[in-house]
C-alpha cells in the first residue's frame, strides 16, 4: 500500500502577513507545497491530504485544483478551532488554533495506510521524500514510527528568529526526547536560542525536527485521548498549542513506540518572513537550472 502524504496548511502566516501556503515562489509561480508534492509523487506516495481552514479554501482551490489531481489522490479536511472530536463536547474560548497536533488529528478519518506529515510552507528536499517513504512501506508499524532530522546551520532565516525541535538521540539514531527552542537565530558568536532562563548555544550541527514524521494510522487513537485532556488542562489558557512532538514525547516515554530519526543533510527552504521569499525563489531557480525540477513542473 502507498504512503499518504499530510500537508499542514491551516496555517495564519502571522509573521509572512499573508497566505505563504499558496505564494508563488516557482518560475511559473509553483508555491513550495507544489515542489513537495511533485517529489512525493516521484517518491511513491499514492494520497495527498491537505489540512486547511474553511475561509482558505477557495483561494486554495483556485492554486491548486486540478494541476495534480489526475497523478496523485488527492483530498481536503478543514481544521477549525471547534473541529469535533470524540471526547470533546465543548470547547473553550479561543483565537489562536490549537496547533500541529490537532491538525493532524482532525484528518484521521482520511487516512488508514502508513502517512507522513509536513508544513505546507517547507521545503524537505528530494532525498527526505525518497527516505521517508521507504521507511512508511518498510518499517513503519503501529511501534515504530520515523522522522527525518536536519542539520540545524541548514535550517536558519537570514531575517528573523524561528523554531526549532531539537532532538535527543541514543547511539542507534532513536529519539530520546525532543525539545521546542524558540527565538533560534544565527550570530557571529554562534547559533543562539532564548528562554525564561535567558540565552544558550546550540551547536550547528544538532540534528532538529522541521515537523517531516512518519507515522502509522494507529497514532490518531493516542493523540486523540491526548489532546482530549490538553484541552481540559489548558481551558484557560487560551494561547496553549498542541503540537505533534507533545505526542511523541508522550509515547516514547511511555514506552508505546520507538522513533527512528533518519538524518538529511539538504539545505531547508523555507518562508517565514516575506524577507525569505527572494533566497527561496533562486534556490527554485538553481535546482531547475540543475535538471532537479523541470521548468514546468506541472507538464
């Protein structure tokens, strides 16, 4: 059975001031998710299913329907801030979404086969698509579970701090534990994050999450008593986010699975800040000139 691939792209692009999901960033104004899902097609998946919100959809749909339809299935499933949810029979008062986690949850009834999740605004690289559906048709199992880790100098904005999941690993590359550092931004003096406690190095070749995971269907039933009780402990707070590696963390400690970190060395691309976006358009425009994309990528 082929892969599914999950693309977040729910997202409010708060810091971009716009839709990044849908930019153009392609010589025919292909958006970054457009690159994605060509190198998972050529990759093996056989589904794509993106996550975003109602008031997205048409503008969403006016990017991108039809241009891939007829190659890969393709599917939509909206993440509001009320999406139900089994266990869930109200919800708190809220602006902000309530994370990657949730996002992923609310597509569970769109997948049964073995899925990778990405962020709709990432660029992964050919290598990672190719790695990570190996692993989803060779070794995914419902306690074993994958995650493709960057090398962190690769993964920084010239134009503003980001985040980062730093990872933990034991000597066979298992994740031991995966920690969200806020506020990464590279200085003279080094690669810096900030905290409560004030700022600390990283090392440039720490091995971080750029949320591309490998999942079996069976982590929907775990994430979904997870998130069940998040909402209860954070009804108060309404800037509390669930994001995937709470779940991770969760079931490594707990024992339930083991998480493969299998380490990319490409260069990530992607567009936080509308300041990226030029880097972002010439380094499509280079791996085009390099035979990587054809000029059309669609045909």
């Amino acid at each position: 059975m082929k892969p599914t691939l999950l693309i977040l792209a729910a997202g409010i692009g708060s810091r971009y001031g716009g839709l990044k999901q849908v930019d153009g960033v392609g010589p025919n104004g292909e958006a970054i998710i457009e690159y994605s899902i060509y190198d998972a097609i050529r990759a093996g998946f056989g589904k794509v299913v993106f996550i975003i919100r109602q008031d997205i959809e048409a503008a969403f749909k006016e990017k991108f329907g039809g241009k891939f339809d007829h190659l890969i299935e393709t599917g939509y499933v909206f993440q509001e801030l009320d999406s139900p949810i089994e266990g869930i029979s109200e919800w708190p008062e809220r602006i902000k979404p309530w994370g990657t986690g949730h996002a992923m949850l609310v597509a569970a009834n769109a997948i049964n086969e073995p899925f990778a999740v990405i962020n709709a605004d990432d660029y992964y690289g050919v290598d990672a698509f190719r790695e990570i559906c190996v692993f989803l048709q060779n070794d995914c199992t419902p306690n074993h579970y994958g995650m493709v880790g960057y090398v962190l100098s690769n993964t920084l904005s010239d134009h503003g701090t980001v985040s980062r999941g730093v990872c933990s690993m034991d000597e066979a590359s298992y994740l031991t534990d995966i920690n969200e550092r806020t506020k990464v931004e590279r200085t003279d003096k080094g690669i810096f994050y900030e905290d409560t406690d004030g700022r600390h190095l990283l090392g440039p070749d720490t091995l971080v999450s750029m949320n591309f995971w490998g999942f079996h269907p069976s982590v929907f039933e775990t994430a979904r008593q997870l998130f069940v009780q998040f909402v209860k402990d954070n009804a108060n707070n309404p800037k509390a986010e669930f994001f995937i590696p709470l779940i991770v963390s969760h079931q490594i400690k707990a024992g339930e699975i083991k998480l493969k970190v299998i380490p990319c060395n490409d260069q990530w691309y992607g567009v936080t800040y509308q300041e990226d976006k030029a880097p972002v358009k010439a380094a499509f425009r280079e791996f085009i000139d390099q035979g990587i994309y054809p000029e059309a990528l669609w045909g």
